[in-house]
C-alpha cells in the first residue's frame, strides 16, 4: 500500500524501513541498557537476531511485546481480561478509553485484541511530549504507534491536528488497522474520566460528510479500563500537592519516565476492559440541525456515560468512598478484610511520597478521590 509522504513524521514504521531502525536502536546504549533491564540473563546478540528477523510491527508486537506483556500479567496482575462480546472481531475501530496508565493502557489492549482474535491490534495515538529521547521515539513506532504533537503555536497547532486527523481516517479506512486514543490529553489524575471536546473536534477535521458521519467513519468504540489498584497514585497524589504549593510547577521528562517505569513494573491486582456498543448508529441518530458545540458536547457526554457504566468496581472503590465521605453506605460492597487491606495499601503509598512540607491529610484525600472517583461515576451512570 503506498502511504503518502505527509504522513510520514507521525506514521508507525513501514517494513521496509525497518532494518535501518533496528540498527540504530541495536547501536544504542540506553537501548540495550533497557533490553537488559526487561529480558534480565537474555543475551543482548540473541535479543538483537531475534528483533532483525522481524518483518512487520505486527511481527515485532508479537515476537517482543505480546511475550513480555504476558508475562507482567502473571506477574503484577491477579487478572487482566477483556469482554468485547458487542463487537464483531473482523471489523477495525477506534477505541476511546478512560486513560489510567501511559504504557500499559495500550499495551494491555495489544494483548487481549489478540488473545480474543481480532485481525490486528491497535494503533497507538502517543504525545510527542513522551518522546524526548529519539531511541524511544523509534521504538514506540516499530510498536505501531503514531505521534500527536503537542504544545505547538495555535497555527501549527491547527496543521498539526488536521494531519493527525487524515492519518486516523486513512489508518481505519485504508490501512484497516485499529486505533486506541485517550479521551483527553494526559491522565485523569484524579480518575474522574471525562472526554475532552477538543478530542473530537481533532477526529472531524477528516473525513467526509456532516460532522456526525465524519465520526461514524472512525467506527468509535468507548471502552472501559478499570485496574484495581494504579501503581502510580502516590505519584499522582504528589503531583497535586507540588502544583498546590510551588508555583508554575510542571511535570519534566524524568517525571515521565519514573511514572512508565512504575506504571509497568508496579502491582495492579485485577484488571478489566469492557468495550461499549460502536456508536455509529447512536451518531446517526442525533438530530442533523444540531449546533456544532451541543453535537460536540452531546457525543462527549455519550462517551463518558458509556465509559462510566463499563466500569468494573472493586472492593477498594467502595471503601475509598466510604472513608472520603465518613459514612458506612457501601459496606455491603466490602469486608472488614477489604477495609483493612485497602486502608494498609493506603498507607503503604503515602509513605512512599517525598515531597517538600509533606501534607499527608490532603495526599490521603487525594489518593482516596482517585478510587472513589470511579465508584461515583458508575452509580451516576446507572
């Protein structure tokens, strides 16, 4: 298939430019320092075979990704599954998910669109703002990822976003591929998952026809991710106090890095994706005299309420709301057992936070409104 050329600073990797890849990354030091962290007694000559024998980014997801995915399941999950019972297999869509983890939430759907048989997995929409180190940016695109710039001047910004737009219409209608993109920019730090309008703004720059049937074009599916417990929360809930207290605080690289390193490699208990109904026939449905900004607000509504009741619940999302809220409500959801386990791994995370005039009553709000986020969404949802 010939791509066109303008895509080809965001695309994911062709085969054919992929010998030349793998020997810039096999030549890299940070690169095989990383390889030797996640095939720990592997040799790196075996390891670098074994990436050259690979002819596709299916073949290199399959050979490194699927294996290496599996393997942090067994490891840091007590369960990772997907139902995707409303979805017909050898269809291609575009997943909109709730966005908890920067690597796994991906990685994850990789695996399980695989495990269940569809034709392919996805590519992955991945900011520019992760990318700083050019090895990485190789690798995340031999993992079919494809790149949205971010924090570009309002014009180039526009350019940007029209580019990113053709290349998801082309990669569904063209390549048939899948896609997975976050509802919003970044993580909801606070769990309370809500699409960005800007999101869907970006997806009808493309395609043809009324703005509802430029997204029907996309074939969305809103899908729900819900981990039992997210390895980075204290990190999160030490971001929230760093932005309270030090003014024009920001996030920088290595605050990005140590954030994929222990979103990877920390323990997330069970772990649930349920897909939504595509919701080609609801866009369909809506009334063709819509103004532009209640179309977009409509459809993002539609996004979150199907996200919000997909959700999964565990035992800790309804003891975080009792203990947030003071009350007793929800006991019926949980054991003493659950309490006292959660309220130990509570605290076992807030010992884990070192930052200045540590205020530990407002982390601990914090870190309890990440888990009851969920809970109060999904019963506002029913």
């Amino acid at each position: 298939m010939k791509i066109p050329e303008k895509f080809d600073s965001i695309r994911p990797f062709e085969p054919e430019e992929l010998p030349q890849v793998f020997d810039r990354l096999i030549s890299n030091p940070q690169f095989r320092q990383a390889v030797s962290y996640v095939f720990p007694g592997v040799p790196f000559e075996a390891l670098a075979a074994k990436m050259r024998a690979c002819k596709s980014c299916n073949d290199f997801q399959l050979q490194f990704c699927y294996g290496f995915i599996g393997q942090l399941q067994q490891k840091e999950c007590t369960s990772c599954d997907l139902d995707a019972s409303v979805l017909d297999r050898t269809r291609n869509y575009t997943f909109v998910s709730n966005h908890r983890d920067i690597v796994l939430d991906s990685a994850f759907l990789d695996k399980l669109l695989v495990d269940a048989k569809f034709t392919t997995t996805c590519e992955i929409a991945i900011g520019d703002n992760l990318l700083s180190l050019p090895w990485v940016k190789d690798l995340v695109r031999i993992n079919k990822s494809f790149i949205v710039r971010r924090g570009l001047p309002m014009r180039e910004m526009l350019v940007a976003s029209k580019l990113l737009s053709e290349y998801m219409h082309f990669a569904i209608a063209e390549k048939k591929e899948n896609i997975w993109i976050a509802q919003r920019v970044g993580r909801a730090k606070d769990s309370n998952d809500v699409t960005q309008e800007g999101v869907l703004k970006m997806m009808t720059m493309a395609g043809e026809g009324s703005l509802a049937e430029r997204l029907v074009q996309l074939h969305i599916v809103p899908l729900a991710i819900s981990y039992e417990y997210d390895p980075c929360d204290y990190l999160k809930a030490a971001e929230f106090q760093l932005k309270r207290d030090v003014k024009g605080w920001k996030k920088g690289p290595a605050d990005d890095i140590e954030s994929m390193r222990t979103g990877i490699f920390g323990y997330k208990g069970a772990v649930h994706y349920q897909c939504a109904p595509c919701i080609d026939g609801y866009l369909l449905s809506l009334p063709a005299d819509l103004s532009k900004a209640d179309f977009y607000k409509e459809v993002a509504a539609h996004i979150d309420h199907e996200i919000h009741r997909n959700y999964r619940l565990y035992a800790c999302n309804y003891v975080a709301l009792d203990l947030l809220e003071g009350t007793e409500s929800y006991v019926g959801h949980y054991s003493e057992a659950d309490r006292s386990r959660f309220e130990r791994y509570l605290q076992e995370q807030l010992d884990k936070i070192d930052v200045p005039n540590k205020d530990e009553a407002f982390l601990r709000e914090r870190l309890l409104t990440m888990y009851a986020n969920p809970a109060r969404n999904y019963m506002s949802a029913q």
